[in-house]
C-alpha cells in the first residue's frame, strides 16, 4: 500500500508538462538516428546548436557541428550513414523546461552495443536542439582490463611511429 501511496504522489506532484517535454525529446532523438540512417544530412545537421558538440567513440573525436559535418558529408553525400536502433533511454528535464539530459541504449549491426548520451536545450522559436551527443561503447567490466592493456599498447605503438 505504501508503494502505491508513493506512486500516486509522485504522479500527482510531478509537473505534467515534463512528460510531454520528455516526448518531444524523444522525438528529436529518434529523428536524429533516422536521418543518420538515411543519410540525411540537413535534417540531421539541423538538429543541433549552433555550438554543439559531437563526441565519438574515439579520443580525439571532440567535433564542432562544423567538424562533424565536414566528417560525415563525404558518406552523407553518397547516401551512406550509420544505423543505431535505440534499445531503451532515460530523458531529465530541468525544472526551469529548458535542458534536458538522456541517456540510451543503441544497438549497432557494426558495434553492437553503444551508448549515447547528451544534452539538448531548448529554444522557444526552434524547439529542442542537440548541443552535446556523446557516442560510446560501454565495456564489461569482466573485459576492462583487457580492452584498456589494448589501448595503452595502440597508444605506445602509435607514439613510438609518431617519433621516428
């Protein structure tokens, strides 16, 4: 019973426009994984902030909007994009109504498993916009050590190449 008393406060007390805001974002993300698929570079462009970040799964994938583009319109202009299928996502909106922060679940036929997480804002005469995505591909703990001695040996060799 107490459970349920929680629940129906929680309900009662949380602020309905959030869970309208919550799908709006939801909608934005979506559309940013349908345009990445189909190549769609306006419409996937279009949803960021004009000073967005782009965070990709390797280190030295820290992009402007403009960085980004320039990476992905070669492929775009072929018609070729990347697929991630969300599995499941969290979405926070702040109180004020105007940042948001999610976390989700994708999967990807190349990487398997991601994770995407990021930052929208919103602008009254625009809607919701993406101003940080942050794509990483979670490791199991049972496979750290491993992946990070792998990375630690990449990062030697390739210091070691860069030196002669």
């Amino acid at each position: 019973m107490k459970k349920f008393i929680v629940v129906l406060c929680l309900f009662l007390f949380a602020n309905p426009a959030h869970a309208d805001e919550k799908s709006d974002v939801a909608s934005v993300l979506d559309s940013f994984h349908v345009a990445a698929a189909n190549a769609q570079a306006q419409t996937y462009f279009d949803l960021f902030t004009a000073d967005a970040v782009f965070i990709g799964t390797d280190v030295g994938e820290y992009w402007t909007v403009e960085e980004f583009k320039s990476y992905a319109m070669p492929g775009f202009s072929e018609g070729k994009g990347w697929t991630y299928v969300p599995r499941n996502r969290d979405i926070h909106i702040s109180d004020s109504g105007e940042v948001a922060w999610f976390h989700e679940v994708l999967d990807s036929e190349s990487y398997g498993t991601t994770r995407g997480t990021g930052v929208l804002l919103f602008d009254e005469g625009k809607g919701w916009k993406i101003a940080q995505y942050h794509l990483t591909v979670p490791v199991p703990n049972d496979l750290i050590g491993e992946v990070t001695d792998r990375i630690k040996s990449y990062e030697n060799q390739a210091e070691e190449h860069s030196q002669d």
